[in-house]
C-alpha cells in the first residue's frame, strides 16, 4: 500500500511557513501523497440550534487547488483532493484548475470527487443540492473529455460546450478521478465511471469494510468492469487507536485490496505542528515494522 498523509489544515493553521514545514517532513519520512479535504464556505452553528454538521464556520479549510499550487512547486508528494465537491463547482473551471495542478505537479495528482453534505455551502454557491448525484454524472464526463481533447462539444442536460477546450491539457490524460462515498447510488457511481474509490472514515476494517466492498466490487461486475482495476484508498485517524491498532488495522486494509493507506492527525488534541509532525512519524515507523 502507498501511505499518505491527510493535510491537518483544521488544525495548523494558515501559515505558510507551518505549511511547507509539515509537508516537508512528510516527504522526508518517506511517505507518497497528501490528501486534503474540500469546504468552500463554512455555516454558523451560532445562528443554527440544531447544526449537526461535521463542520462550522470556525473551522479552516485552506482552497485545495491553490494549496496545491503552492505544494506542487515545493515537494514531489503525489497530490489527492479527498474530495472537491463536484456539483457546487463550475465543470470546465474545475477541468482547468485540476489539469494545471497536474501540470504544475508533474502528473503526480489524483482528482477525488464528492457530492457533500452541507446545503448551506450549496445554496452559497449558486448550486442545486436536490440533483447533485445524478447531475455529477454529466460533469465525469464533460471533465475526462476536457482533460483528453484540444477541442470538444459537449451537449448535455446541464452542459453545453461548442468546439472549445481548455490549455494546457494535464500531463495525465485523463486526470485518474476518484469518488468518495457509501450511499448504495454513490457505491454504483463508483463502479460505474471511478478509477479509484476513497472510503469514507466511518468505515472500519474490522467491522463493515468487507461487506462495503463485496458489494462494490458486485455492481463493477454487472457494469462490466473487472473488480481488480478499482484502486481504494483508506484512512486511520490517529486520535481513536493505539499504534497496535494502527498496524492491526493496515493489516485489515491490505488484506481487503486497499492500495493506499493515509494517517489523519486532526482533532487528535495535538497541541502544535511538532505533534502533527511526531504524530505521523510513529505512524509510519508502525507501519514500516509489518
């Protein structure tokens, strides 16, 4: 499995220099990717008694694709948005920002897709929350057709592009796309049209991970699709296991086909980046022992 890194943005702050510290000792630890997460906008709980949101206004979700830009010029980690959500963004302005992060990154980039959760970050953005499955179907489409011609025409229900394109294209062609989610019509998507499927967290190796993925690797079949060439990427929290558990559960994950493996150090009360820093070291001198 390729180990990774979950960006701990909520937690280190906006600071440049905290920013390259932290991803220069990941590098340097020998670990492959960075993943970060996607929030345009965040609610205030204040206002809203009954907020259940896994996030709030106070919480500090840097942009992905300028974190990128700047990450692409000072590391070679593979790159990995877990996830943008794809139906409160603009199609073809997303194929360009995501095929200038490959080309800034030398091809080291995986584009993960979601569809969220928050209305407020929809109804902010200008975007329908009711259609968004169904309607980042089209959008798969339009972007590995944009990310693989000089020129195209698109005619779709909620896409119309007439001989036009986007330069440069990325350097990968197309850009692998990856899609997170458990809900059944998600885990069909996923079978369906992703190179990759990113677990969503609440998903455990040792309790509902194998029936997710029989499942899964049941609609590829019926989609025609060999179950094998679907790439998975887990996490483990930090905060919630021991490094006994941590090497249990990598166990679990590769024994269950995962190909990648990331730690997640946020809300795991560390109180600076050093922590972070230490936190993700023990990890992977876990890890390097199985």
């Amino acid at each position: 499995m390729q180990l990774g890194v979950v960006f701990p943005q909520l937690d280190i702050g906006p600071d440049p220099g905290a920013i390259r510290a932290y991803v220069a000792a990941a590098e340097a630890l020998g670990y492959r990717h960075l993943l970060a997460f996607d929030h345009v906008i965040g609610a205030n709980a204040a206002s809203r008694p009954d907020w259940k949101g896994a996030y709030q206004l106070n919480d500090l979700f840097h942009e992905p694709f300028v974190l990128f830009g700047f990450l692409a010029g000072i590391c070679k980690l593979e790159l990995f948005t877990g996830v943008i959500i794809l139906p409160q963004r603009q199609t073809v302005l997303l194929a360009k920002q995501a095929a200038e992060i490959d080309v800034l990154a030398e091809g080291r980039f995986r584009l993960g897709l979601g569809l969220g959760w928050n209305e407020v970050e929809y109804e902010a953005l200008g975007e329908s929350f009711a259609n968004r499955g169904i309607r980042s179907e089209e959008q798969i489409a339009l972007l590995r057709e944009l990310f693989t011609k000089p020129a195209v025409t698109f005619r779709g229900r909620w896409h119309q592009v007439s001989d036009a394109g986007i330069n440069p294209l990325p350097r990968q062609r197309p850009i692998p796309l990856w899609l997170g989610g458990r809900d059944e019509r998600q885990l069909r998507r996923v079978a369906r049209l992703a190179d990759g499927w990113l677990v969503p967290p609440f998903i455990k190796p040792e309790r509902d991970a194998a029936d997710y993925l029989a499942r899964l690797r049941g609609y590829m079949a019926e989609a025609g699709r060999d179950p094998k060439s679907l790439q998975i990427e887990a996490w483990i929290g930090l905060r919630d296991r021991t490094p006994e558990q941590w090497a249990d559960a990598a166990r679990r994950w590769r024994a269950l086909g995962a190909t990648h493996l990331s730690i997640d150090t946020m809300r795991s009360n560390l109180p600076n980046l050093d922590a972070h820093i230490a936190g993700i070291r023990r990890f992977k001198e876990t890890i390097d022992r199985l």
